[in-house]
C-alpha cells in the first residue's frame, strides 16, 4: 500500500486500466523497478526515476490480458 500511494498507482482491473497519477519517489530514492505487478489478468512492468524534484514513470511491458495504462504527471 505504501508502494502504492507513493508511485500514484490505481488500479482498475474491471476496466482494463492502470492509472499512474503523479508518481513522487523520496529524496533518498533515485529509481524503483516494478515487475510482474499484477492487476487483473494482466501484468505489467514500470521504471520510475526521479529527477530533482519530478518523477517520471516509463511503462517497459504489458502481458496476458490488454491493459491500458495511464501515465499522468502534473
């Protein structure tokens, strides 16, 4: 949950949809890598590194069900 809430993660397993809203990794983090998350049948992999004060989110592999993921940062 922590994870979860820090990297902006809702997901949305009925609708076939991750959202990734405005990831935000602490000072001490530069980069997480998170493979084989699961939401629904699919699973899906994402980098987040952290530049300065933002932190961007790269979607690396989506498989088994389609996913749509969503990538917003303000």
């Amino acid at each position: 949950m922590l994870l979860q809430g820090v990297l902006g993660l809702q997901p949305d397993a009925p609708a076939g949809v991750l959202h990734v809203k405005n990831p935000m990794l602490p000072t001490f983090l530069d980069e997480v890598t998170i493979s084989k998350l699961a939401v629904g049948q699919s699973r899906v992999a994402l980098r987040f590194e952290r530049h300065g004060d933002r932190t961007l989110a790269n979607l690396l592999s989506v498989s088994g069900k389609p996913l749509r993921v969503q990538i917003e940062l303000s």
